[in-house]
C-alpha cells in the first residue's frame, strides 16, 4: 500500500466570516474585466471559483514575500492566517 501527498495544505476557512473582510478585495477583484496600470497594464484575476488551498497559497506567499506584488503584498501583509483561510474559502465557494 503507498500514500502520496501533495504537499499542499487543505484550507479551513470559514466563507461567512470572509464577508466581513471583502471589501479589500472587491475595488479590484469584484469588477468584472478589470484592467489596472500599476505598476504595469495587465488583466486583474477573478479569484471566484479557484481553488481554496491554491487562493490560502497564493496570499501566503504574498505575505511572506515570495511572490511580489506593490498591491497584493501590502494587503496581505494586514491579513491574519484566519483572515486568509476565510478569505480563501469565500472565493472558493463563488
């Protein structure tokens, strides 16, 4: 018998306590085809839909540095680990 892992960590978020925290999110990610210049032209993502431990990732690693961006890093560098489980769980389930 062999197990495999995928090394990633499932969320637990909770999707209700996130609608608390959105309106961080929504300026860009809740407008559909949304565009921004800063700091260069590129399409904003739609995060509704993603999966939860792909989203918890993703604003990890902007907290923590790894992946950079002006915007996002400064905004997840607010975020508790709770608030990015929850944040993470609310997008996942849209």
């Amino acid at each position: 018998m062999s197990l495999a892992f995928s090394g990633v960590v499932q969320a637990a978020g909770n999707a209700e306590a996130a609608k608390a925290k959105i309106s961080m999110c929504i300026g860009c990610h809740g407008i559909e085809g949304y565009r921004t210049s800063y700091p260069v032209v590129y399409h904003v993502p739609k995060l509704g839909g993603q999966h939860e431990a792909y989203l918890a990732k993703v604003l990890k690693d902007y907290k923590s540095g790894e992946r950079k961006h002006p915007q996002m890093s400064g905004i997840a560098a607010t975020l508790s680990d709770q608030d990015i489980e929850d944040l993470a769980a609310y997008y996942a389930s849209k």
